[in-house]
C-alpha cells in the first residue's frame, strides 16, 4: 500500500478537520477523502474543494454532530446520503457510501453501504475513484493510481455500463482527457465505440448541465482534437453544436488563443458560421444572455472589425468603442482581439485608458450657443473632430475649432 506524505496533504489538517476526524473515531466510523481530491492531491495540486466519504449513515452522522453542538447545513444533500458541517469557519461534505439500485441516463436511486469497493465502482473514471485515508493511505480499486501516472483517462469497468447510468459521463470524460492526457489520440477504441453507442442518450441531459461541462472542455487541452472528436462520434448534434460546424477554423483559432485567457463562448464561436448558429446553441443549452449576446457580436464583427492598416493598428477597435452605447463593449472588443489572436494588440487595449469627451453642452451655452437642437448638433460635429485627433484634443482646441466650424 502507498502512503501519502505530501505537503499538499498536510495543510488539510486544519483545526476544524482534526475536530471532525476526532468524532468520527470515536463513534469506529471510517472517513476518507473521496473523488478528485485525491486525484488533485496526488497529482501535487491542492484540491479547490474536498468531498469526504464514510460508513456512517446520515442518520448517525445527525446523532453525532448534533450531539456534538456541531452546527449543520441544511442543503438538500440529505437523501443522496450527504451532510454538510460548519465546524471552525470551515464546511465539510461528507457522504455515506452507496450504491445505485437505479439509474436512468440522468438519475440514481442509490442505497448505503459499508463497502468501499462498491462505491468506487459506481464512480465514473478511475483517476476519480480513489479514496484516500487521513494517514494517507491511499485505496485504489481500479488502478487509478497507475492511470493518473501514466495520464491515461479510463471508465471504472465497462465504459458503455458506467454512460448508461449518467450519459453527461461522455462529457466528463472528455473534459478529464482535456486536463490530464498528455496528447491528443490516446484513446482506447472500445471506450469511443462506448460513447459513440451511447452518444444519443446526451439528448436527453439537460442543457445546463451540459454547458457545465463543455465550458471546461473548451478551455483544456487538446480542445481541438476533442471537438473534432464530438462530430467523429455523433456527439454535436446532441448538445447544440452546428451539424457542419467550421472545424478548420477553429483548429486555428484555438491554436491562436491558447495562452490569451479566452471566455469559452470565444472559443466556440470559431465553430459557427452563422447567428443562427449560436440561436441554435442557446435554445439546447440555455446559456446566459451574456454569452449569447458575446457570440453574436463575434460572428458579426470577426471580418469586419479588423485592425487598422498603417501606425495606428488599433483605431478601428478604438474607434468602434467610443461609439458604442452598449456597456459590455470594451470586454467584447477584448475577446474578439483573442479571437482574431492579435496577442499584442490585446495587451495595448487593456492598457488603454478610455477617454472622457471634454467638452460639455454647459461649455457651449457659456459661448452663447442656446437652442438644444444646435447644441446636439454642435456637440456631435464636436465629437467627430475630437475621434479625427485620436481622441486627444482637449477642451480649449475643440472650443477654438467650434469659432472655425
């Protein structure tokens, strides 16, 4: 057995989890730290956040904290079996071990167990299904371990068995291989036959859910190999993709954006050749009016609003901006300049300070300009004078010019 000793580990042992872990032994329940925790943990990486897992019921676990004046979250994680306690300014999820007695794609009705190898057989992929002792003990069922070393992305027992149960594991899957395979291609044939079988069963995964996932996968690795993939295996149409998606472009778009920090909806608009395209998107996936409102104004300006040619390569964006009335312009303009992989001009622009137009109607009243109508009309001759300067003309220049005009 192979025993953790890492640093990463250590620093878990905050006051609050030594207080829980006291408890615990004291009433012989066995608790471990379960799922990507373990994963993270042994791959060197301190874990976001920790999922406990125990032989203890629900119900004894109520007894217990509660006994103990431990305060308890209320968070509907009840009848899958998970408690959540607040101990030390610190929440712990801890869920009983279990097994599924009935899944349909989506759901699974699941009943408690003191077997730690059934649990594990219910998980979705190997390197996710370690647990971990807090001595450090490491209890590894399907070779996880070895998978995670060899960066290797496999289902626990047949891949077709573990889909079945919860087709977003198709998703899941490539998100995993999209974090920590090392190429793109490594794939066991009878996992994609697996998927490729089952790839229907996501029309039935709601769209949220699935969004969840493709965000991630759109901003991992091998994104382009994995997206090409989804269309090999009858997978896009499923989950609101194009049916002829561009996949030449987006090959070069996220070659383009890998190190730019892109939104993923930046990366999936390389997909789309149309508005249509991201209608179709957000009626499957109901994504946020942010990001549909992002890809539409990226499939409108991708050609059109392209830098400047001559010394001020940036004008164009500059100028669009400043004409703008809309609030999210600026980010917008951002992510189209990753999009288009302009990595220099990107940095120019979020350096660059959005101007304040200097001169007010105020101004003109005070040189006796009087009617609204001619003070619009001023102001917007004004305006344009002030945009032909780079934006740089200060007040008294644009004061002196409106003598001239």
């Amino acid at each position: 057995t192979m025993r953790l000793q890492a640093p990463q580990f250590q620093e878990l042992f905050t006051p609050g989890l030594r207080s829980v872990a006291d408890l615990f032994e004291k009433k012989n329940h066995e608790l471990r730290i379960a799922g990507g925790a373990v994963r993270d943990l042994l791959s060197g990486v301190t874990p976001q956040d920790i999922d406990f897992a125990t032989t203890a019921t629900p119900a004894e676990m109520k007894e217990m904290f509660t006994a103990a004046g431990v305060r308890l979250i209320n968070n509907k994680g009840e009848k899958h079996g998970t408690i959540t306690a607040r101990l030390q300014e610190q929440n712990f999820e801890i869920t009983t071990l279990r097994v599924d007695v009935v899944t349909d794609g989506r759901h699974a009705e699941v009943e408690f167990t003191t077997d730690w190898q059934k649990d594990a057989e219910r998980r979705d992929l190997t390197v996710n299904s370690m647990f971990l002792g807090l001595d450090g003990t490491l209890y590894d069922f399907f070779n996880g371990y070895e998978d995670l070393k060899s960066k290797k992305i496999r289902f626990v027992g047949k891949a077709s068995e573990r889909i079945q149960e919860d087709y977003l594991r198709i998703l899941r899957y490539f998100r995993f291989y999209g974090r920590i395979a090392e190429k793109p291609g490594d794939h066991e044939p009878a996992t994609l036959q697996a998927i490729k079988e089952n790839a229907r069963g996501l029309a039935g995964i709601s769209g949220e859910r699935i969004w969840v996932e493709l965000k991630k996968i759109l901003l991992g690795n091998h994104v382009s190999h994995l997206v090409q993939l989804m269309y090999e295996l009858d997978i896009a149409r499923y989950i609101g993709l194009p049916l002829n998606g561009d996949l030449e472009e987006f090959a070069r778009v996220t070659k383009n954006i890998q190190n730019l920090s892109p939104k993923p909806m930046t990366v999936l608009t390389s997909l789309f050749k149309g508005k249509e395209d991201v209608t179709n998107l957000d009626l499957r996936l109901k994504i946020s009016k942010e990001e549909k409102n992002l890809g539409l104004f990226l499939v409108k300006q991708r050609q059109e609003l392209v830098k400047g040619v001559g010394p001020e390569p940036l004008r164009p964006y500059q100028d669009f901006l400043m004409d703008s009335r809309e609030a999210n312009t600026n980010s917008r303009i951002l992510e189209l300049l990753k999009y288009q992989g302009e990595e220099e001009l990107l940095k120019e622009m979020q350096e660059w300070a959005v101007p304040t137009f200097p001169v007010s109607g105020h101004d003109l009243r005070k040189m006796g300009v009087t009617s609204g109508k001619d003070i619009g009309a001023a102001l917007q001759q004004l305006r344009e004078e002030w945009k032909k300067s780079g934006y740089h003309m200060d007040k008294e220049e644009l004061l002196s010019c409106l003598k001239k005009l």
